[in-house]
C-alpha cells in the first residue's frame, strides 16, 4: 500500500490483557509504520463507534465482546483480526493464545513439584475458558491422574451472591483429597479461590495450590497469597495480529486456520510455590535442593541433611518425580539460569556461577540438551518474543 493505512483497534483498555495486545500493536507499528490509528478508552462491552458503519478506513483489529460488534465489523467490509474468540466471527482471521500448551506448562508447574492430586475450577462463559478446562482434564488423564471439576454457576463471571459462592468453593475444598494442584482458569477465579482457602482453614499451597491464568497484575499481587499465574503474552499476540492485519490490507490471502501462540513461562508467586511429596524424607531432600541448588551442591549434600540411604534417595524420588537426584539438582539450576537469561544482561560465565555451575561450559551444552537452543540463542529468542 502506498498511503498510510487507516486502521481501527477496537480492544478494551479496561484489562490488562488489552492493554498488553496495544503494546505489542504499538511495538509492530513503531517498526513498520506508520498507521493512521483510532482507537479509544474501552470496555468489553462498549458498542461500536457510531462513525463505523461508514467508515472507509482499511482494517480492523477488535477483541469483539458481543454480537452487535460483530454485525458491525462485518459490515465496514475491510479486513479484520479477531483477538477474543471466535464465537462472534468465525469468518474473521483469528489470533489467540494457544490453550493446550498453556494447560500442558500448568501440569508440567504441578507434576515438577510432585502433585498427584488435581483439581480445576472452572466457568463456561466462554468457549476459551471451557478449552482451558477440558484441555486441563484430558492433560491430568493423560499422564494418569484423577482431576476433579468445579464449574461456577451463572452466565457471567461475577458472582451473582458473593458469601452463597464462597461458602460452595470453601465446601468443594475442604472434601478435596491433599495436597492438591488446582487450575483456576481466570485470575479472577483464582482470587477468589485463595478466599475460599482462607476460609476453609486450608494451607496455601502446602495443602492446596493454585495457579490462574492471564497474570493480572493487580489481582496477583492482591491475592493472599500472592498468586501463581500463566500470562497470555499480549504483547507477542498484538504484534503477530498487526502482522497478519497488515498482510490482509496489503491483499495477501487469509491465514486458513486460527493462529495460536504459546504462552510465555509461568509466574511463579506463592500460591504454588511449594513441593507436595506425601513422603516427609523425599519432600525434605526436594525442599533442600530448592533452597540450595544453586550453591554447588551435589547428592552428597543430600545425604548429610535427609537420614537416608543413597540407593533410597536415588530409588524414591525416581518413583516419585521420574527424576533423579542430581537431575533434579540441574533441572533447578536450569530454571535459575532462564530467568538470569532473560531479566539479566550477565554473562554466561557470571550466571554459571550464580546458578550454581562449576563450568560454564557443562552449563551450555546440558542447557541446549535440555531446550535445544544455547544458552545465547534462547535468550535473544526470548527476548525477541517478550
């Protein structure tokens, strides 16, 4: 195209998701603008601009909340990316966060701290939330497991009677075998979830832990404890989506099937920072190796600190973990070493030595082992990504 294209961003400023994908938006048309942009302070439920209909601009991105939205889209006739779901129009192109993988990282953030009890909180008010938990018990089924379901009554994610919901979550708890890995599948479930804990007199997280999903600042941090949480990464999703609306204006053909991304790693927070072994020697030794990983330990260290046998140890937390000792000793380490990768400008031979590698070249070639990306590469992608 040769003049500048005129393009609406019809998303919601009211939630920090939106306000993520504007970001990523914003980044794309920094790089490869210019956009003549409209856009304006929103809500989910704001209705069309009146200008609209006649509007004779060159493409929409829009994270359409209702069906009147839809009808309007449609009928400005230029291209459109739906950032939302795909419930109001399926005939728009659609960029979204990929479910599947985000439930898989979840039973991965509980099976790598020894759950084997499962639970998820669920609401069917929309189709990605009902993905989110289907996708999550079929995940816990696959590797073996019992997953228990708790759905919300109501056609709206706001409870119609707050005590009447929280004394039926404090019940469902409280009758729930521990310890316990619960997905709350928004954050705002999650939150309310942690109220429900509180309430039912249960630990978090070392009876019960949660983790939500979005990474809403606010609702994170608020909760008691803070709350574990799987970001969406809507600033990769505004940017993928420009790309895509930017190649419809340019009169290249529709992408044919939903473009989903994988969700970034998950926050950690309190909620579900914890080891739930139900054998006290290996839950001690996990616990041990959490806290000491990155001081250079190895399996001796272990066995000076648990009153237990090397073949025991080495026996037990295969059964329990699948892991051994000294792999769950580097797979702890490696964890240190991505967020030194990714919120650090250090130095390979600084990070080694900070998570706990005597060699930094040990650590670089069991790092691509274990991502199949050096250290080097992995952190520009990452960074490139974020």
């Amino acid at each position: 195209m040769n003049k500048t294209p005129h393009v609406a961003l019809l998303i919601e400023t009211s939630r920090s998701y939106g306000r993520e994908i504007l970001r990523g938006i914003r980044r794309y048309v920094t790089e490869h603008g210019p956009w003549s942009i409209f856009m304006e302070l929103r809500s989910l439920e704001s209705p069309p601009p009146p200008w609209l209909k006649h509007w004779q601009g060159d493409g929409i991105l829009t994270r359409t909340g209702t069906p009147e939205m839809a009808r309007a889209i449609s009928q400005a006739k230029v291209p459109a990316i739906e950032l939302r779901t795909r419930r109001f129009g399926e005939h728009f192109p659609f960029v979204g966060i990929d479910n599947q993988a985000l439930v898989q990282s979840v039973v991965r953030h509980f099976l790598d701290r020894g759950f084997r009890n499962f639970a998820v909180y669920a609401l069917d008010t929309e189709d990605y939330f009902a993905e989110r938990c289907d996708g999550f018990l079929a995940e816990v089924q696959k590797v073996g497991f019992e997953c228990h379901l708790y759905r919300q009554a109501g056609s709206r994610e706001q409870p119609a009677q707050w005590e009447k919901q929280q004394e039926r979550l404090r019940r469902w708890l409280s009758k729930l075998p521990k310890p316990i890995g619960v997905l709350a599948c928004t954050d705002q479930l999650g939150f309310w979830l942690l109220d429900a804990c509180k309430r039912a007199e249960l630990a978090v997280p070392e009876e019960v832990a949660v983790v939500g999903v979005e990474n809403d600042d606010s609702l994170c941090t608020m909760a008691s404890p803070p709350l574990t949480s799987v970001p969406l990464g809507g600033e990769q999703i505004g940017y993928r989506a420009a790309e895509e609306l930017a190649a419809l204006m340019e009169g290249k053909s529709s992408p044919t099937e939903p473009i989903l991304l994988p969700p970034p790693d998950i926050v950690v927070r309190q909620s579900s920072d914890i080891v739930a072994i139900d054998d006290p020697e290996i839950a001690e030794a996990i616990r041990y190796i959490r806290e000491h990983a990155t001081h250079g330990i190895g399996v001796e260290d272990i066995l000076h600190t648990v009153a237990i046998s090397r073949s025991s140890l080495e026996r037990r937390m295969r059964e329990l973990l699948g892991r051994s000792p000294n792999a769950e000793i580097n797979r702890v380490r490696l964890e240190h070493v991505k967020r030194f990768l990714l919120e650090t400008d250090l130095s390979l031979d600084r990070i080694a030595e900070k998570a706990g590698f005597r060699h930094p070249q040990y650590l670089s070639e069991l790092f691509k082992r274990t991502f199949g990306l050096t250290p080097g590469a992995w952190r520009t992608k990452q960074r490139e990504t974020h």
